[in-house]
C-alpha cells in the first residue's frame, strides 16, 4: 500500500497517513516501525504512536532529525538491513 500526500486530508506531520495504513491492514501500533529521513515523519509517527526510524544517510534535515530523539537511527543502508534482518 502506498499513501501519498493526495491520498490524506492533513498531511505529515499529521498521523492520518500513518492511521490509515495500520486501519487498513489492521495492524497493533506496537508492531509498526515508521522509516523516514525527515523532521515531519517522527512527529508524523510520535503523533500515531509508533515507533521511527530515522534513515539520515541521505537526509537534508539531519541534525534536526537528531534532536528529535527518534527511536532508531540508522547512517547507511547497511545498518538499516541489518537491524530489519535482525527484528522481523
């Protein structure tokens, strides 16, 4: 499932796209982990009360991103496989 800006009334950092994907798939909040690079997407995921990880290898917010305190943080591709081969 893929939600974009036009698929949502509020967008990020709203948390309806995110509420909407776990809806549909009925999903525990506790079980979805949010992955995005920006500011909008951890307050997007604190907001739906999930968990974010933050991918900066490509982020142009990184030091903002990093004062938000999200839950995981991952500074290459690599990181971020090994983490998901480790917790899925």
């Amino acid at each position: 499932m893929i939600i974009t800006g036009d698929d949502v009334n509020d967008h990020k950092p709203s948390a309806e796209g995110i509420n909407k994907f776990i809806d549909k798939f009925g999903l525990e909040k506790n079980h979805v982990l949010m992955v995005g690079d920006s500011p909008a997407d951890i307050k997007a995921a604190k907001a739906a009360g999930v968990k974010i990880a933050s991918v900066l290898w490509d982020s142009y917010a990184k030091e903002k991103v990093l004062q938000l305190k999200s839950d995981f943080v991952f500074l290459s591709v690599e990181e971020l496989r090994i983490f998901l081969e480790n917790n899925i």
